[in-house]
C-alpha cells in the first residue's frame, strides 16, 4: 500500500489549513476536488468565513467535530505548530501538499501515532490510488 492510500481510503473529513475562497488557487481547485470525490471539507483560515459552502475557522482547535486528515496550504516555516494543533485534535493524519516540507514535524506527527504524506498533492494522489486503482 502506498503512503497516503489508507487514509485516503478511511477518510470523511479533510480539514484544509490555508483554503482560501480564491478559485485560481491551488488550494481552491483541490479541495473542490475532493469535495467531489465525497471528503467533507472543513476550511481553516483566519481570513476565511466561509470556503465552498463550508464554514471556516480561524484554528484547528476550534474545528468541531473529528478530522481525518490535516491537509496543509501553508509555508513549511508554519507546519511545526500545525501539526501540534492536528496532534490536539485527534487527527488521523498530516498531509503537507507538493512542496511543504518539515522532516523534525513529520517526525513529530508520526510519533504521536498520526501517518504523515508530505510533498504530494492529495488531488493526484487521490487520483492515482483511489480512482485508478
């Protein structure tokens, strides 16, 4: 099983740190995505209200409610603290998209029992071992 396949494949809820309302960003079109794949999308960003009919909060600990995967728009420098939110909240897992790497937090991550994927995109992944596969 690949890194991320099991995840994909248990998860309800996706809780998206950094989604903005901006349809040209990345952030938009993938969780849109995966909103169409069946994933509740929980939006988390303090500049937010509200993120493909969704409502947004400013933290993960003010997200009600559990979440699956902790899915990261965010600049690597803002991971550690993150993941300790995620950590906090029971997530399942940490998924840091294509180009967000932090090794000392996925190290972190994994040791409070959370898998971790970082730098890949959950929409191609998704793609590639759900749909495909």
């Amino acid at each position: 099983m690949l890194a991320g396949e099991n995840l994909l494949r248990n998860a309800k809820t996706i809780a998206v740190v950094g989604l903005s309302s901006s349809r040209w960003r990345p952030s938009y079109g993938v969780s849109e995505y995966m909103q169409s794949a069946g994933y509740r999308i929980v939006p988390v960003n303090p500049n937010e209200s509200e993120v493909l009919g969704e409502k947004a909060f400013a933290t993960l600990d003010e997200v009600p409610g559990t979440v699956d995967i902790v899915n990261i728009f965010r600049q690597p420098r803002f991971v550690p603290e993150i993941v300790d939110a995620a950590i906090r909240i029971g997530a399942k897992g940490i998924w840091m998209q294509e180009g967000v790497v932090h090794d000392e937090a996925a190290q972190k991550a994994r040791a409070a029992g959370l898998e971790v994927v970082m730098d890949r995109c959950i929409l191609k992944e998704h793609r590639r071992m759900v749909v495909s596969g």
